[in-house]
C-alpha cells in the first residue's frame, strides 16, 4: 500500500508522520503547482469548489509518482467539503485510474472514533501505537505553527527578507526530517534562534487579520501567496485560524488547548446562528 492526502498548506509535514507511524509507505502529493490546478479545473465541474479542484490535481500527481490508496477526509454539517472524497473519487474512476480510497469521517468530538479508524486504515498497529503516531503528528503540528507564526512576525520586519524566507524553507524541512520529538525540538529552538537574529529595520508595520475558509487561508497556491506577499511589503498577517486549531475546536472538543470558539460564537450570535462550515 503506497499512501497519499490532500496537500494543504504545512499540513503535510504531520500527516506523513502520522502515516509513517502507522507503518504506511507514504507518497505525499507534491508541492501545489500551475499544473496541479490545470489538472483539477480541467477534470472537475466548473462550479465546485477550488480546494476540490486542486485536491483533484493533487491526487492524479501523486497516482503519478506510484500512489496506490488516497487517504481522504469525510465530514457533516453544511459546507460541501463532507461530499469531497465521494465525487473526488468518482472523478478519478471514470479517468481510468485505479486505486483505493479510505474516507476518514470526523468523530463528532469522540476522539476514540479517530483512532478506531487509523487502526482500521493500518491493519499492523496496535491501538497503543496508533495512539502513538497521533500524538506524534501532534507534535509535529504545533512544531510547524511555531515556526509559521516566527515567520509572520519577523518578516515584514526584517531587512534581508530572501534570508527569513530562507531560513523559514529550511526550518520546515528539518521539523520534516525529524523522527522523534528531540530533534524536533532542536530544529525548532535553532531556527527560530537564527530568524530571531536576523537584523531588523525601524519602518513602520502594518497589521492585517487574515479571515475565511480554512483551506484558502492555510495553502498558498490557493491564497496567491498571500501571507509571504504581504509580508514582503512590510505587512504582519496573523491568520484567523491554524491547524491545531480546528483540530481542537472540531475533532478535540477545544480539550488539549484553550480555545475561543465559544467566546467568538456568542459575539457572532446577534449578526449569524448558522454554521456555515469550512469558514
């Protein structure tokens, strides 16, 4: 079984984690490109969704590069997210492609679900070590945010920008590279000490709060860079939403971190008291 998932954003870097921990060969997509969404806006329906137009490239590249069996999340509620998987895969079938899919549906707050399902996907674990991989790809998680929000802040701010952005690819590629929590925690002390030594200037910054559906604020290629942009001309983009966030608020029931959600769900209630999913 040779495993691939949706690129989105960082992600990736925990996801390749956790399937490695669950003993999977893992053939992550690669990086979003022009020819990633030329292959999803050419074989998807007009009207759906960008994200499923670019997962939809994402998949038939890394079919590509040897991937046998797409791993893809379910979900409920309103947004049409929850139906992804089911014609991402019915698209991919009537391409010719041959390969298998396992769907992950959300758990509904019940965290045992999840692993239940892991442990489905990867029949030579023990629940103890499917426990495991999750945490670890937890870990990874967090790692990766840590070095993200460095980034957003240092870089409108600094003088040598081509150097943090530097330091950035690389920092992501060593938390990549780690295979326990030491190294990755060495990555991340080392990184965030050399972009926190990068020179800075005196100009004014300008601070600018990134807000909408969670995939176009988490991957680049489908926010025109947005972040990286902004951040060029001096501008700190702090994001309404990360990862780990919505994995605590939605999959987690906001018990590993402190979470805003409810607070933000009462202010909003006088203005919307629908959920509108992905946003």
């Amino acid at each position: 079984m040779k495993v691939t998932f949706p690129h989105m954003g960082n992600t990736h870097i925990a996801i390749k984690a956790l399937l490695k921990g669950l003993k999977l060969e893992v053939i992550p997509p690669p990086p979003v490109t022009n020819r990633t969404l030329e292959l999803g806006i050419k074989y998807s329906p007009e009207f759906a969704c960008l994200p499923l137009k670019i997962n939809i490239g994402n998949f038939i590249e890394a079919i590509e590069n040897g991937a046998d069996t797409i791993i893809m999340a379910g979900g409920w509620g309103p947004c049409r997210f929850g139906y992804y998987a089911q014609v991402q895969r019915d698209i991919l079938y009537d391409l010719g492609y041959e390969f298998k899919m396992y769907i992950l549906e959300a758990p509904d707050f019940k965290i045992t679900e999840l692993f239940t399902q892991l442990k489905g996907l990867a029949e030579n674990v023990s629940f103890l070590e499917a426990i495991k991989a999750v945490r670890f790809a937890w870990y990874k998680i967090n790692a990766v945010e840590t070095l993200e929000k460095k980034f957003e802040y240092i870089l409108p701010r600094s003088i040598d920008k081509d150097q943090v952005e530097r330091l950035y690819k690389e920092a992501l590629e060593a938390v990549d590279r780690a295979d326990d929590r030491k190294t990755v925690d060495i990555a991340v002390k080392t990184y965030v000490d050399k972009m926190d030594r990068c020179p800075l200037g005196n100009h004014e910054i300008l601070k600018i709060g990134l807000i909408g559906e969670i995939y176009t604020i988490l991957e680049p290629s489908s926010n025109y860079n947005i972040i990286q942009q902004l951040g060029r001309l001096n501008a700190e983009v702090t994001r309404s939403v990360y990862t780990s966030d919505w994995i605590n608020d939605h999959l987690l029931k906001g018990i590993v971190k402190k979470s805003n959600r409810k607070e933000i769900i009462s202010c909003a209630s006088p203005y919307l008291n629908y959920w509108v999913g992905g946003h």
